[in-house]
C-alpha cells in the first residue's frame, strides 16, 4: 500500500515535472506563435519602372521571405530569400524582372510569403501571406496648356487654362520657380482647369511648370510660357528717431512680444517690423491658400474700387529700409495699396465673396479678408471696426468695415492687398477692366472655344 502511494506520488511529479516544462516551452520566445508581420499596400498603381516597397517584421525573425508576380497566366519569383541569420525587421524594394517575363496585361498580384524562425508547428515556423492588387499603368498624364495670359508682370498675377487627365490622377499644381504651389480649379470640361498664378515682388525672375502625376507615379511636366515684364519699384530709407520709436511701436511690443520688459526702444520696433510682421504675414498667407474653386458670383468680377474717392497714399511693393543711428537696422516690403478719403469711411465689396477671416492681427490692426473663387483673395487693414464675421457671404456693394488706423498705422486709411493663393500681387491690375478682360476674360473665352473644337 506504501509502495502504491509513493508510486502514485512520483508518476504526478513526473506528470507535473512534464507539463511545467510543456508549459514552460509553450510560453518560451523560441515557441512563439505570432506569424510575421507583412506591411504592403492592398492596391497599387504601378508604372513597373519603380520598385515596390514592403516591409517584413517578426518577434523571432524572419527566415525565409518569397515574393511571386503573377499576371493570371504566368508568375514569376521576383525575389526570394532564406536569413540563415534571421531578421527582426526587413525592409525590401522589388522590381520588375527586365528580362524572362512579358506580359500585357493590367491587372496583376503580387504575392509575399514569410516564415519566421520560431519553432512553433513542429520547428516549422510561423507562416504569414499577403496579396496585392497591383494596376498596371504605363501611361504619363495628359498635359497641354490651352491658352495663358501672354505676360505677367514683377509683382503680378497671370492666368492659364489647361488639360490634365488620368484616370489615376493623384497630384496636378503648378510650381514656380521660388517653389511656390498653385493649384488649379476645374474648368468648363471635364479634364480642363484653371488657375491664377503670381509673381512674387520679391523675386528677381519668375517661370511655372505645370506638374501632373499619377497614382503609378508617371509624371508630366508643361512650362507656361509667359512674356516676362520686369517692373521697378520704389525703394526709401527711413531715419527712425526716438519720437517715433514710441506710440504704437511701444504699444505692438507690449501687446505681443513676452521679453517687452527687457527691451530697447529700437528692439521693440525691430520686433515689430520683422517678428510679428512675418508672423501676421504667415498668417495672412495660410488663410488665402484654401483650394481654389469656381468664381463665386457672375461670370465676370468687377474690377475692385473698396472706397469711394479713396486716394492713394502708398503704392505696393514699396521697399522700406529703416535706419538708427545711421545704420541699417530693419527693412519691409510694403505688400499693398493704401487708400485714404474721410475718417471710418465705409468700406466695400466690389464682389460677391466669402469672410474668410474677421479679427484683430498685429500690425494690420482689424482685418477683413474676402475669398472671391479661384484662388483669388482681397484684405482690408487698420479698420476701425468690422461689420462682418468669418462665415458670412456678402454681395457686392456690400459695406463690409470703416477705415481706421489700428495695427502699425498712423493715420486713417485703408490698407487694401490682393493675393492669389497666399501671394500678395499687385492690387492696380485688380482695378483695372482692361487688364482684368486682357488676363482672364479673353483666356477663358479662347479656352472654351478651342474646348468645343476638341
């Protein structure tokens, strides 16, 4: 009996000795359980010039990777790989076979097989596979200008309408030679767009490309071919004196610069000048890049007059440079037209248009900025109030602000900018009927006229 009970004891320490090492294998890393980890796009567009890219990761390593193209009828091992060092992590690019397979058509798969080196399934590893749907498109974009305006002026805008198709389309902008991006709107067809693009003042010479890519990554380039007019303007030197140097300069750096306390009287109007200014005009510049669409009221945009017998007061692009002591301390560029009349004279919408922004910003004091369609802006500065909020859509004729003097401004006066996509241009042309029909009207008449010839 004693025999029975000790014999009963040990056949469980075995069984328990048994299945804790069981245990213990089963939870071991060497027997993890997890397949690899395959990260591949489900649907990809591919132009076979570029390589795929995947990546494969697992907790033991990966062993063994294969990678198979198939076209329905044929398949051919692109790539495949046994790690006698197994991998964490792997990362692979795969290319289309230059030689020993041909195939015409335009659907494929592409399948990717890893085992890892666990020794889970009876040291067979873990198994994982992943397919793609891969669309084959050889094809660049359609890419033609149909008509441009033939010059733009230092400092101006320019219009152009031009085809762009794919099926796949995935980007289409026009770029500049200063990097800037203008993206068009559709226009009259389907395919066929529009867009203003801009000379920024700064600039000393100005070409655009336009740029359309695919989802498969075929590319196509078209350089709008404009007359290029140079235009110079007014450069002045400002003494600044220390009367000057107080007022609104003292109250600008108080109000948003936290180091006001230990600043210099000339640090303060160097803040102003440049920090604040850069960022208000960052600001400014974000607000008026939304994507363009259709112009918002009639077919045609009155030429811009916001203030009824306003007079000129400064002209665009004027460059100031300020000097202290001498010295050339800090320079800006005027981006805009002033206009004068009466004090808290009314301010108008020439055009139907949308508030995109309403509120108080640094140096431009109260701002009022209006989205016309096509990438088109208009802004209105130094108010002393604002009769509209950001939302609101206003018709022309509308009274949209008075005159004032906040911000960085010394006297009553309108600050009125035209940008187009986030650049400032100059507001003359936009006044301008005769300029306005020579560089959009007249190009979008010719356009849908060699539209219906297509």
């Amino acid at each position: 009996m004693k025999q029975q009970r000790t014999g009963s004891i040990v056949a469980l320490l075995v069984i328990g000795a048994v299945l804790s090492i069981l245990l213990y294998l089963y939870n071991a890393p060497m027997f993890e359980r997890t397949a690899p980890e395959i990260t591949l796009e489900e649907t990809i567009h591919w132009n076979l010039k570029e390589p795929i890219a995947l990546h494969v990761k697992d907790q033991s390593g990966v062993k063994f990777v294969r990678v198979t193209l198939n076209d329905g009828t044929n398949s051919v091992v692109l790539h495949t790989q046994m790690y006698t060092a197994p991998q964490k992590e792997l990362s692979l690019e795969v290319a289309f076979p230059r030689t020993g397979f041909f195939s015409k058509e335009e659907q494929m798969t592409l399948e990717v097989e890893a085992v890892d080196a666990s020794k889970w399934n009876f040291f067979a590893g873990n198994e994982a596979q992943k397919i793609a749907q891969l669309h084959i498109d050889t094809t660049r974009p359609e890419l033609f200008v149909l008509t441009n305006s033939y010059k733009i002026t230092k400092g101006g805008s320019a219009a152009v309408v031009f085809r762009g198709y794919d099926a796949n389309m995935e980007e289409l902008y026009i770029q500049t030679n200063d990097g800037q991006r203008f993206y068009p709107a559709p226009f009259y067809k389907e395919g066929y767009y529009i867009s203003l693009v801009a000379w920024p003042r700064r600039e000393e010479t100005f070409h655009a490309d336009i740029i359309a890519k695919d989802k498969a990554g075929n590319f196509s380039r078209e350089r709008v071919r404009f007359f290029l007019q140079n235009r110079k303007y007014r450069v002045s030197s400002i003494a600044l004196t220390e009367r000057f140097l107080e007022g609104k300069v003292t109250d600008l750096a108080q109000m948003y610069s936290r180091e006001y306390e230990t600043m210099r009287p000339i640090e303060r109007f160097m803040f102003v000048n440049k920090t604040l200014r850069q960022d208000n005009d960052a600001q400014i510049s974000h607000v008026a890049t939304q994507a363009p669409q259709a112009l918002l009221g009639e077919a045609k945009l009155n030429p811009f007059y916001p203030l009824r017998n306003g007079a000129a007061v400064a002209s665009f692009g004027d460059h100031r440079k300020y000097t202290y002591e001498g010295q050339i301390v800090s320079e800006s560029y005027h981006l805009g037209l002033d206009l004068a009349s009466t004090a808290q004279a009314e301010i108008l919408s020439s055009n139907d248009g949308r508030v995109v922004f309403a509120q108080e910003t640094g140096i431009y004091g109260r701002t009022v900025i209006l989205d016309h369609g096509l990438g088109l802006y208009t802004l209105y500065s130094h108010c002393s109030s604002l009769l509209v909020q950001e939302g609101d859509v206003v018709k022309a004729g509308d009274v949209i602000a008075k005159t004032g003097a906040t911000g960085f401004a010394f006297g009553d006066h309108l600050h009125f900018g035209v940008l187009v996509q986030g650049v400032e241009v100059r507001p003359e042309e936009w006044m301008d009927k005769n300029w306005m029909e020579d560089n959009l009207y007249a190009i979008m008449r010719n356009a849908k006229a060699l539209i219906e010839r297509q």
